[in-house]
C-alpha cells in the first residue's frame, strides 16, 4: 500500500526529531545532520509505494536515514550535489539541541566509542529501536545488539563519571 500524503506528513511530524537526533549523533553537527534528515524524508517520499505497514514505521525510516548517512560518509571526498527542492517534502524544524558542553562532552565520547558499539546504542537509544529492530537492521543477531549496547552504555559512562569528576 503506497503511502499517502498525509501518512507522510504524520511520519515527518511523528519521528522527524528522533531522526535528526540519530543523524545529529552519527553526523557530528547541526548543518549535516538537517541536510540528511531532508534526504532521508525525500527518498521516503520517492519510495512510497514500497511502503509496508505491517513492519515499524521507525524501524523503515531509520533504515533510510542510516543508508543516505553512508552514502554522505561514502562521498565525503567529493561536494555533495544540490538538489532542487521538492514541494512534496515538508519543512523539518530541527529540535533545539541540548546545553552545547553536554552536547560536545556525548559527542566526544561516541566518537570514541568503535562504529559497531556507536551504530547499536545510537538506534536502541535515540533512534528508540526495539534491540530485535536494530539487530534486523544491522543484519546481526540479537545477542550480538543487546551486548554491544551493554558494552556502549559502559564505556559511555566510564567516559563521561570521568570528564565529570576531573
């Protein structure tokens, strides 16, 4: 069943702040974190009538969030195309951002953290995937999700009781 307007405009208004914080945690900054979250939301628009509503609306759209975030890191070396804007793509307002040394001091110490450790705790935690979702996603056994996002949460809090206590 392809997805209609308003679905689309539901699905926006619904998950587009998860999606920006996921891309804002993977991207590292505002500019390219909102830049991706449009891309993200224009190839869903293209992509409609692949809709299935039977699977998590979350889980599809983190999907394709995650895939135009590897084709930015892909093409890093190369400038990024610009693209016409489409009238079929609402305007996403991005969340305002936490206190910016809270922000920097996470940003720092997720990037510390390996991509597999970074990818698992960044869909389960802000991307607010089910373990069995991110573990689809990322093609792995559950197992596999539920450790890595033990290990990153522990090493996320070594870092940060760390920073805070010095």
């Amino acid at each position: 069943m392809a997805l209609s307007a308003e679905q689309f405009h539901r699905l926006v208004d619904h998950h587009g702040p998860t999606l920006y914080r996921v891309a804002f945690r993977l991207m590292g900054n505002r500019h390219d974190a909102e830049d991706v979250v449009q891309d993200a939301f224009r190839s869903v628009w293209d992509s409609r009538d692949r809709f299935d509503a039977e699977k998590g609306e979350r889980a599809w759209l983190i999907a394709i969030l995650r895939r135009r975030i590897v084709d930015r890191w892909r093409k890093k070396k190369q400038p990024m195309p610009l693209s016409d804007h489409d009238e079929n793509t609402p305007e996403l307002e991005a969340p305002t951002e936490p206190d910016q040394s809270l922000s920097d001091e996470m940003q720092t110490a997720l990037a510390s953290l390996s991509k597999d450790l970074r990818e698992a705790i960044l869909l389960v935690v802000v991307g607010e995937l089910t373990h069995q979702e991110a573990a689809d996603l990322l093609k792995v056994p559950l197992g596999t999700i539920l450790s890595r996002v033990s290990r990153a949460r522990k090493k996320l809090h070594q870092q940060l009781s760390t920073k805070s206590s010095s």
